[in-house]
C-alpha cells in the first residue's frame, strides 16, 4: 500500500541518505540572521509601539511600505525577541 503522503512534495530520504538533518541546520540559522540585516537595509522603516502597560513587555512593530516587517518585545529584564515577518 503506498503512503498516503506521497508524491505531495515532500522531500523524502532515501535508505542510502540515512544522514539526519537538525531542525535548525546551519543555512536556516544563516537566512535568520541576514533576514534581519536586511530589514534595516535599504526602504526606509517605520517603528510604533502597538503595547505598553507596566509590568508587561512592550511590543514594537517595525513596517516598511506600510507592511509589518519584524516585532519587536522588549522584557521587563532588558531581554529583546524580534520576530522577522517574511512574506
């Protein structure tokens, strides 16, 4: 019986390619890090602040052509997460 899944575009490993592939492999960590350089490269960005009460993270988002390109949460604890919008 054939796997329902296949041929539906899924890369499939073969029994001789038995080598494992991290969720995280070097080139998805490198297109993370550039998306990001990226962003403040080139069209001109806007950034507003769209939450801010005390004791809460304050969410920033950053848009270029009026299109959110990345958010911003900065931590109570001076932590920041940014969050790369790819479209």
């Amino acid at each position: 019986m054939e796997s329902y899944l296949k041929g539906r575009g899924f890369d499939q490993q073969t029994e001789a390619d038995s080598s494992f592939s991290p969720y995280l492999s070097p080139s998805t960590a490198t297109l993370a890090t550039t998306s990001s350089e990226n962003i403040e490269v080139g069209k001109e960005t806007q950034s507003q602040v769209i939450y801010q009460e005390e004791g809460s993270p304050v969410v920033e988002v950053v848009s270029r052509d009026e299109k959110p390109v990345q958010l911003i949460i900065r931590f109570d604890d001076g932590k920041v997460l940014e969050i790369d919008c790819l479209y």
